[in-house]
C-alpha cells in the first residue's frame, strides 16, 4: 500500500506542480497524493490538482473562529482521505505544536535558503531572497526539513545550492532557486519519506 499524501498549498502551486510531475513520472514509488489541502478558496493549485484529478479540499483560516477550528477541520479532511504524510507546499499558515506532534517525521517543508540562514518566523516568499541579497551571500539554495513546533527548526532532509548572479532581483532569484532547488528537491525527499513510512508499515 502506497503511502498517502496531503499536499498543503495557498498560492500558485508550482512545487505542488513539481510533485505531481514526479508522481507521474513514476519518481515517487511508494507515495501517492491523495489530497491537495489549501487555505484559500481561490489558490491556482487547486486547479493544477483538479487537472491531475487529485482530491481538493479548502479550510479557509479567515472563516474559522481560531487556529483550534482551523486545524481542527484540518484534521477531519486528513482523516477523511487516510492521509498518512504532508507536504508543505507554499502553505502560508504556520501550524501548532499540538498539530506537528500527531504527524512526527511525517510533515515535510521545503524553505527556499540553505537554513541556518534567512529562515524562522518572518522569512517567507520574496522576503528570503531580499535578505540573501541585501545580506550580500554569494551562495544561497534551497533546504527540506522536518516540520516541528519551531518555524524551520525540524531536521534537514535535503539541501542544494544555488549561485547568486550579478543583477539578480528577488523575483530572478526566486525562480532560480525554485527550478535549480526546489523542484528537485522536494519530490526527491517525498519520496524518501513516503518509501520509509511505507516500510514502516510493512514491518508492523
């Protein structure tokens, strides 16, 4: 039995994107993705699921009386579909110690610098790669981890480099780092993961 896969997103869904191509592709074995979970109604990778014929739900935080409700019917659409693993996938909502506990290792984000740097509380989107390059790094990338209770603090699964170039913008850099980091990275871990929850159960 293939492991089940939630994917989180709340905007475009290009990694979202580069995980359906791998699945597809045949690059994530032992996963499937069973549900793409996003928090706004009106998130372009909703239509990218829907084009995959990959199940959709949506959990606005707005509509929801705090972030007990939110995750809450978090919760009941994950148990709903037998999700077994999530992906973070530009999902802009940071999610409670109380949630990241139920899922240990088997919450991946993928964080777009080479963390320790431009990462924890604040550093999301545009805003990491405005730091990279107003900080002056030659080198920066794009890191895998573990979710936790702490903004980018769960292990690192997988990193790779990325070089800064002479005129880069934030938006040049982002979409360097998504197609030379990111996109790779992300479904290469998936699939780490999904293989060893797979084998878990196998073992039980």
């Amino acid at each position: 039995m293939k492991t089940k896969i939630a994917v989180f997103v709340s905007g475009g869904g290009t990694n979202l994107q580069a995980l359906i191509d791998a699945q597809a592709a045949g690059n994530i074995p032992d996963g499937e993705i069973a549900l793409v979970l996003s928090s706004k109604a009106d998130a372009y990778a909703l239509k990218r699921a829907e084009a995959a014929s990959i199940p959709t739900a949506v959990v606005a935080k707005k509509e929801c009386r705090d972030g007990v409700e939110f995750e809450k019917k978090i919760l009941s659409e994950l148990s709903a579909h037998g999700i077994e693993m999530i992906v973070l996938a530009g999902f802009m909502s940071i999610l409670s110690a109380d949630f990241t506990a139920r899922f240990p290792k088997r919450i991946l984000n993928v964080h777009p610098s080479l963390i320790p740097s431009f990462c924890g509380a604040g550093y999301y989107g545009l805003r990491v790669h405005e730091a990279a390059l107003s900080y002056g790094v030659k080198v920066t990338g794009a890191t895998v981890h573990y979710v936790n209770e702490i903004p980018d603090g769960g292990q690192i699964l997988l990193q790779r480099a990325v070089e800064i170039q002479e005129g880069d913008t934030p938006e040049i850099l982002q979409r360097r780092v998504m197609e030379e980091a990111e996109w790779i990275l992300l479904p290469k871990a998936t699939a780490m993961v999904a293989t060893r929850i797979k084998n878990e159960k196998t073992e039980k």
